[in-house]
C-alpha cells in the first residue's frame, strides 16, 4: 500500500485512485434519499461548478422506471452533451480532492465521472446523491470523521482505499461479470501488489461488442508489454489506468470518459468526451482491455 499520498495522487494522472468499498445490500437500487449533514449539501450543491438541484431533481424524475444501469447511462450522455467540464485531475489545484467536495460537475476525472454517474444513477434526488458517496467513497466511516468545518470531505480518510481493483471486488460498483464473457482471459502479468492470475479481462483483440450493455462500467487494464503501462504495474502495483462509462450507439458501444488530453479524430481537448471503445483501446497502447462491471 502506498502511504504518501500526495506523490501517489500527484503521479497518477491516468490511474483510477482512491476507491470505496461497499456497503449495504442495496447496492444496485436506486436510493431511496438518505439523511446527509447540510452543510455537505450546502458546499456541493451550491454555485456554478455544479448541477443545480432543481435540474438535477427534475432530471432524476425523467429517470423513473429506468434500470440503475440505464441511469449511469444516461448521465454520462448528460455530462458529455452539456459540454462544460473541464478536466480537472482530483487532487490538483481546483479538483474534486484537493476542494474536498462530492460533487463539482464542471471539474472532473476519470474517477470523479464515474463516482458522479452511478451516485446520481441510485438517487432519487441531489441531496441523495451526496448520501450515495458519502456511504460508499467512504464506506464503513462515523461521518462525523469525514465531515469537516463547512462540509468538505477528507479524502486522507483511510476508509477512502486506493487500488481500482479492490474496489472492483467489493461489488459495489456493479458486478463483474467480466469471466462471463466469451474471451475473457487471465491476467498472466500480475504487479507489485497482484499475483499473476487474480483476475480476469477482456483482451482487445477479444471484445465481442455485442455483449456489452448500456450503462456497464469498463475499467482499462494496463498493458504489461507497454512501457508504461509495465512502470505502472511494478512501480504503484496498479492493473487498473482509467475508467469510463459504455454507452450504445448504432455503430457499436462508445466509451464516455473524462480525458487528459486530445484524441485525433474525436476530440480536440479533453473534458467529459466519447469515442468508440474499441478505437480507445487500439489509440492508446498503455491498455490492453477492459474489465466489465454491471449493474442490474
């Protein structure tokens, strides 16, 4: 386990960091609305960088009678369509760690989209969308010990874990159904934190596109032939560089991410943007394939 936290966070700029474990078994439901501290309401529901609750609320209203699958969906379409996040990486100047906030739509990463879109894809208002993260992002937690002066949150929580993977086998951020699929191999490679063997993916060369869903999540493993990717395993002992949420187009499932940088062909800057998956993972060699979870 890495201790320092602001060289792990500050190195990271792809990897999926600092992720909950589950709690509760009604993970995959939308949340009824669940008491949450107004001052927490207060510091993330106000202002420009977000949201407004009004539009989130009526939004969430459209969602009835939707999956929980189908919700993540549809808000990752939301953020990309609305244009106006900028990426932001958590722990830098303006991020969602270092301003210690549940909620800052127009800054986000890769982790902070994901965290965003099925939070508000088990709400059933705003307010319940701050109460899905609190119990989850810091899953086990007294929220007195994550609930500071004014309503930030401490991410130095060691409730807050760091490793994708480990977040992954909670279950709380849908099942993985990944050894379901038909290719789905092992991972061979291991890193300085996993054996060889301990878990399974969806080789590029080997994702039938058909058999994913709307509103699954696709965690990016990295390559180990790929040197970069390599550092990262055997240096942050990572097997996980990034996340974003599939959507279905005609032509096939489309990754909707927040992105770092440009993609030639699709966009110009990064932000909450959306390509093709099976272009993402042929453009950027750092990743191999896709670990798939699922929500009912």
């Amino acid at each position: 386990m890495i201790t320092d936290r602001g060289r792990w966070f500050g190195f990271l700029l792809w990897a999926a960091l600092a992720l909950p474990c589950a709690c509760g078994s009604d993970a995959g439901r939308p949340d009824p609305g669940y008491d949450v501290p107004s001052s927490v309401v207060r510091y993330n529901l106000s202002g420009d960088e977000v949201f407004a609750a009004v539009e989130i609320d009526s939004m969430l209203a459209a969602d009835q009678g939707r999956t929980v699958a189908e919700r993540i969906g549809a808000w990752a379409r939301r953020f990309q369509a609305a244009g106006t996040s900028n990426y932001t990486f958590g722990p830098a100047d303006g991020g969602y760690v270092a301003e210690g906030r549940l909620a800052l739509d127009r800054r986000q990463d890769c982790i902070s989209l994901m965290y965003r879109c099925s939070e508000l894809g088990r709400a059933g208002n705003a307010a319940g969308a701050l109460a899905v993260a609190l119990r989850t992002r810091f899953a086990g937690a007294v929220i007195d010990s994550i609930v500071g002066p004014g309503g930030r949150v401490d991410y130095e929580r060691p409730e807050h874990l760091d490793y994708s993977l480990d977040m992954i086998r909670t279950g709380h951020w849908g099942t993985d159904i990944t050894a379901t699929f038909a290719g789905a191999v092992l991972d061979t490679a291991g890193s300085s934190r996993y054996a060889a063997g301990s878990f399974s993916y969806l080789p590029q060369g080997s994702l039938l596109t058909a058999e994913l869903r709307e509103g699954d999540i696709a965690w990016l493993v990295l390559d180990p032939t790929d040197r970069s990717g390599s550092q990262l395993r055997q240096q942050y002992g990572l097997v996980i560089g990034h996340v974003g949420i599939v959507v279905l187009e005609d032509e096939g499932p489309w990754l909707i991410h927040a992105a770092s940088r440009p993609l030639s062909g699709y966009y110009d800057a990064g932000g909450v943007v959306g390509v093709p998956l099976a272009v993402y993972l042929a453009r950027v060699p750092k990743f191999c394939g896709v670990v798939i979870t699922r929500f009912d």
